[in-house]
C-alpha cells in the first residue's frame, strides 16, 4: 500500500503544534482519543454553499476499494465505521447517481449519512495544512545538468507496519534492512547524498535541482519534464525509516526566519540565497525517500486510490478510516478572513499527520496548487460522515492515574 512521506505539512505540524512545555506540577493531558457526536447537516457551516457533487468522483474512488474487501472486514480503528458490508451498500446507490447532479448528489449524503463532530477528547479545533504535485526537470540519463539522481526502492528496504505487532503501535512504521537476522537502520539522508547508494540501487531519473528535489522528497509526488518534452510522473514508493525533521525549525532556532513568516516559500528562498549552507541544512533531516513511476492516474494516496485535487484529505489513519467522507471547515489558506469549506474523503496519509483532528489537502499540480500548499497553516474543525445505521464505538477510557 503507498504511503506518502512527510511533506511540508511535517513543518508546519512542528511549528504550530508544539508548545513550551508544562510545568512538572501540571497533570498530564490523556491521550489522544478522537471523540464524535452526532449533529444535523444543517448543523455543518456552508454545507447547502459546496458544490458537493464534485466530491462524488472521490467518493467513488474509495468505494472500489470497499467493494474490494470481505463484506465483515472492520472499517478503521476499532471498527469505528462499522464494516465494510455497510459502506458497499451505500455504495451500491452511489452508482445511480446522476454524474454532476447536485441537487441529487446533495440529496445522497443527506439520505445516506449521519455527519459527527469530530474532536480530539471534545477538542474541536485542529491543524489543516496542505501538499501538492511538484513539477521539476529532469532526465533519464545522468549529465552535467541533471546531477542529482532519484532513486527507485531499494530491494534490501524492509518496511515495517508495527501494528501488525501490537495494538499499541496502530498506524506506526518504521523501515531498515535486515542483517546478521536482525533489523537494522536504512542509510539516513547525509549518508545517501554522500553516495552510500551509488552503483546499489537503480536511479529512476536524474533531476537538476537538488532543492527542488528536497521538496520533492517532502510532498512526496511530481512531474518531471524530460529534454524530448515528454512529461514522466513520480510517487513515494518507500521511506528509510528514519523520522522526518524539519528545517523550518532549525531556520526559526538560528534567527534567520520568524515562526510567522515560514512557509514552503520563503524556506526555499533561504536555500537558495544561502548555496554554501544548503546541502548541510538539507541533511538535518534524516528522512529520505524512494520514489516509483506512476503511469494512469495518479498520485496514489494511502487507500491506494488516485487523489482527487481539493476533494482527497490526509489523516491520521491511527484514528479515522480511509474512504470515509470529510466535511472540512478551515480557515482558507489565501484569505484569512474567509473559511474554507468543502465536502472531501479520507484517502491518504503522511508521518507529519498525526491526531484526531489534522489534516492535509491536496491541491494538485500547478502554480496555484504549490501557493495554496505551501502558505496552508490553517486552524480549523471538521465532522465526518458515517451510514446511517452505524455506530461509532465509544472512545478508550483514559488510564487510570
């Protein structure tokens, strides 16, 4: 199954989420738990201003996946969307629908779902960012102008689900290689740019620039047009295993950009202004990512479906199903006066998407696409829509002190 890596989101989750730490005298807060309660459409803010008919397309996506698994099969962590059985027949009636028919496609979800506040232990309030298709160039060969080589998955790579090894590591993964019978760590970032992979592992294509590829690496998908002005298509394939560090952080702890001014834009402008410190700068984060060509549609999210551009969402599968509906309700990322509101589905994930009430949109390709995505730092809520007929399990109880 693609995972996508940890793209520019992991920056933004580390300078908006982390706080000064609490004093020793404070309780400790429980863990994270997401909580739903049932509320009205008319209780969504803009639900009767979306175009919601544009999300069918997405939905549909999603359910060719559900169509695909036994009809008992949990949906989501602990059954919290009840079983698949329940999302086919919904499923069924979404194949009637009249393409782009809005006041059908409104009366479907209306008819087919009950909407939940979600909250994080009641929390309604949570981080939105969002992520995009980078367009680079690049080539099939190695040259002097395409020096930086993007590497397909190794084949010692052993990715590792740990929660298929407990409970408690639901949604958590690592990767290395095994040796002497034992897992050990993958090469980190410096190691691999350093040429720990060369002649090891087949390069899938060389690109020019290394700081785009950086943030290649980051959002974890692209275009790369070839010299003959074709146009090749790139996804995550694997990660090293090693966690994601962001350098937005590390710019903000030197002094060289304030919190408020990080964005994807104005740490590439720092790259770029500063070619002696890039590559070093660069290398504070460990993670490194494999790549694959892509051909049909694409790119390919978590649930192993193409991304519908401003209709797909990551979350943090550890907490929420793929495929299930989204009402997302965030500060817009161009006008923070205005909100952002819009019906979208579950369909991927990323290692900086972590929480009951985080999510990252996807935006597409394209300028507008990389804009959105790289300022997106938005406060924001969302409710997710489950069938009628289905109840969600109550939250885990807190240990006891």
């Amino acid at each position: 199954m693609p995972l996508r890596p940890f793209r520019f989101a992991a920056l933004a989750a580390t300078i908006l989420m982390a706080g000064c730490a609490g004093k020793e005298e404070e309780a400790k807060p429980p863990p994270e738990a997401l909580t739903l309660a049932p509320v009205a459409f008319a209780d969504l803010p803009g639900w009767n201003a979306d175009r919601v008919a544009e999300a069918v397309p997405a939905f549909q996506r999603s359910c060719a996946r559900f169509k695909a698994v036994p009809p008992d099969r949990p949906v989501g962590p602990g059954g919290i969307g009840g079983r698949a059985a329940d999302w086919q027949a919904v499923c069924a009636r979404l194949a009637a629908l009249p393409p782009g028919d809005e006041a059908a496609a409104r009366a479907f979800f209306e008819t087919e779902f009950i909407p939940y506040a979600a909250g994080n232990n009641g929390k309604r309030e949570g981080l939105f960012t969002g992520y995009y298709e980078v367009e680079l160039e690049g080539s099939r060969t190695a040259g002097p102008a395409y020096p930086v080589p993007l590497y397909s998955r190794p084949a010692d790579l052993v990715m590792v689900d740990l929660g298929e090894f407990s409970d408690r590591w639901k949604g958590e993964r690592t990767a290395g290689r095994v040796l002497d019978g034992r897992l050990k760590p993958y090469e980190d970032r410096a190691a691999i740019e350093a040429g720990a992979l060369r002649g090891k592992v087949p390069e899938l294509v060389w690109l020019k620039d290394p700081i785009a590829t950086f943030f290649l690496h980051i959002q974890g998908s692209g275009r790369v047009r070839l010299p003959d002005g074709t146009e090749m298509r790139v996804g995550y394939a694997a990660q090293n295993g090693h966690k994601y560090v962001a350098i937005g952080r590390e710019l903000i702890d030197r002094g060289e950009l304030k919190r408020e001014e990080v964005s994807l834009q104005t740490i590439r402008d720092w790259l770029r202004a500063h070619p002696d410190q890039a590559a070093a700068l660069m290398n504070k984060n460990p993670s490194y990512v494999f790549f694959q060509e892509l051909k049909g549609e694409g790119p390919v999210g978590a649930q192993n479906v193409a991304l519908t551009p401003g209709r797909s969402l990551a979350v943090d599968s550890k907490f929420l199903p793929y495929g299930v509906p989204v009402w997302l309700d965030a500060e817009d990322p161009l006008d923070k006066d205005a909100r952002l509101r819009r019906l979208m589905v579950a369909q991927d994930t990323g290692g900086a998407i972590r929480g009951p009430v985080r999510g990252d949109v996807f935006w597409g390709h394209g300028a507008d696409a990389e804009l959105r995505a790289g300022v997106m730092k938005s406060p924001g809520a969302y409710h997710i829509l489950l069938p009628r007929g289905v109840t969600p399990p109550a939250p885990p109880a807190p240990p006891a002190s």
